[in-house]
C-alpha cells in the first residue's frame, strides 16, 4: 500500500497520496494547487494517478484537481451535493473505490460544508475493517472543523456534531486520523495541533470537543469560538466549484529507472500511466508482470470503479485542453495571492 501526506505549511493544508504499487494506481485527496510534488512521487513509485477525492469544496485554497485531470487524466469524484460545473463523478455515503488491495470508503459527513466526505481507508490484504480515515475538514487532532462558511452557522454545527457522533466516532479506537488542517489553518478552531496525525480512541478521551455530548451545548461552544473566515473564502470556493483550472499542467520526463524499463522492453510510466504494455517497472523488492491501464483511456479498463451505482455519462469526459503547455510562474503566484486574500 502507498500512503502519503504531503503537508502545505503555508495554509496548514495537508493532501494525500493513497494507491497499490504492485497494481500500478494510485488517487490524491485533496490535491493543492502545486501538482508537481503528486507528479514526481508517482513517477517515483511507478504508480498512474487514475482518481482525485475531494473532501469538500475548499475555501481556503484552490485546488489542484483540474490540473492533475489534465496532466494525467484522472477521473474526479466528489459528493453529488457539492454543485460543481466540472465533469465528475458524483458520490454517495457508503460508496467504494478500488485501488488494488486499497478500498477506499465514502463518509458522508456534512457540516463544515453540506457535500463534506471522509474517506475510510481499508488495506484488504490485512483487514476487513479500515485502519485509517481522511476526516478532511470534520475532525482535527485536538479540534474540530468551523461551521460557518456555506450554511448557517448553527446549522452548520449540528451537522458536524451529528457527523462526528454518528459516523466517525463510531470506528475502532485504534483507527487513524489523518485531517486535511493542522493547526494555523483558518478552517478549524484554537484547539487544532500541529500534530500531522491521531487516533479516534485519543481524540475521543482528549479532543476536549469531543467530550460535549449535549447537542445545544456543543452548538454554543462551536459558535463561541469561531474566528475570522478566511480571507476571499467565498471567491475560493467558487473557483474550485467552477470550471476546471488546467493552466500549466504538464508531463514530467522519464525517470532514470522509467527510462530503463523502456530501453529493455519493459513497462514504462509516465505521469499519463503506462505508455507499454509489458510488465510494470522493477522493484527493487520484487518483479512482477501485470497487465497495461492506460489512464488517459478509461475504456480500456471497464467502467468507473465507484460501486453501487454507475456513473453518469458526463464522468467519462475528460478535461479540454489536455496535457501539455508551458509552466507559468506569474499565473500560480496571482492563484497563490487570491488563495491567501492577499
């Protein structure tokens, strides 16, 4: 199993990188506007990057998911409540994506945002039951998420208390959390640490929010502490509903190891997938040979693997413009501003 968290110390962001090496494919949750850093780990594990999760809409940052479906033709999932314009494939509470022997589980837990999702991560090889959860902006070590920033903010945290008793309490106590803030992101209370991870057992005896049974009490307590909402929060918000930003999107070179397998007639990755359909790239732990997915063709490998339900028409469509295209500096330095309200 591949997992990752790559922190953005500059929001108090945290994004991650979930997949199966052995069969090649990997998703980002959450991605920042910077893709690079998704690009080269790939590249790196010899993983496609074939899905981007979202949590929510954000409002704090812009995200990168057009981005990376346009530099490696990721299908994009978010819940169906969350009223974007971009093609997507739309999530239900309970869903499941296959990512090899990764499952990953859709929450539903509305509150910070109506759309809000966490997703409950199972390593089947090893257990039934998940050993961790992306809580997104629900639960934080030591806090928990601001209820103000799409519906009325009352409202707003009773849907997170609701989402928090309901559905993540209720996991194992040794399930691991891992939230999309730490502590200096404007998206949660004073409580959040800097801490990059916990466990639902530790916050359950120790996140002193958690510790509020009573419905109104919890409510009154949420509002009490609210602090400014981020700068611009509701132009953020609104890029990431809108059309897809796929400006400087592009494909990295060829790894030294990638370049190899090329040159022998193996399996060679790029950040669009595999571009041969012999055997994936030799680990230094193992050789194995699978069979070829190409990302930026979806048909190859069958329909969405969102079960229950199959996906609209419109999931299929990829982003217009596709891979390719100069870097420019200037357009990520104004996105970085509007991010930052300044």
């Amino acid at each position: 199993m591949i997992f990752r968290q790559i922190i953005h110390d500059d929001l108090g962001c945290a994004s991650y990188l979930i997949g199966d090496d052995e069969e090649g494919v990997a998703a980002v949750v959450d991605p920042r506007f910077e893709i690079d850093e998704y690009l080269e780990l790939a590249r790196y594990m010899g993983v496609s990057i074939e899905h981007v999760l979202e949590t929510h809409n954000h409002a704090d940052h812009v995200s990168g998911h057009g981005r990376l479906a346009a530099a490696t033709g990721a299908a994009i999932h978010i819940h169906r409540e969350a009223d974007v314009g971009y093609a997507h494939e739309p999530l239900d509470d309970g869903d499941e994506l296959a990512l090899g022997s990764v499952t990953v589980r859709a929450l539903h837990t509305p509150g910070h945002r109506p759309e809000h999702t966490a997703f409950a991560l199972i390593e089947t090889a090893r257990a039934a039951e998940p050993w961790g959860v992306l809580t997104g902006d629900t639960l934080f070590v030591g806090d928990v998420a601001r209820p103000d920033l799409a519906i009325e903010k009352s409202a707003g945290a009773r849907a997170i208390f609701h989402s928090l008793h309901e559905k993540l309490l209720t996991m194992a106590p040794e399930v691991e959390i891992w939230p999309g803030h730490l502590g200096g992101s404007m998206c949660g209370g004073p409580g959040m640490d800097m801490k990059v991870s916990s466990t639902i057992g530790f916050e359950r005896e120790h996140n002193p929010t958690l510790a509020i049974r009573d419905e109104d009490e919890f409510v009154d307590q949420a509002l009490a502490k609210l602090g400014p909402q981020p700068p611009n929060f509701e132009a953020v918000v609104a890029l990431n509903q809108g059309p897809l930003l796929t400006g400087g999107a592009e494909q990295l070179p060829l790894a030294p190891r990638q370049v190899e397998q090329k040159r022998t007639g193996g399996r060679c990755w790029s950040t669009f997938g595999p571009i041969s359909s012999s055997t994936k790239p030799t680990s230094p732990r193992r050789s194995a040979t699978r069979s070829c997915r190409r990302a930026l063709a979806p048909s190859s490998h069958g329909s969405p693997i969102w079960s229950r339900r199959s996906c609209s028409s419109a999931a299929t469509t990829r982003t217009a413009g596709g891979p390719g295209g100069s870097r420019s500096p200037s357009a990520s330095a104004s996105w970085a501003a509007t991010c930052t309200g300044a």
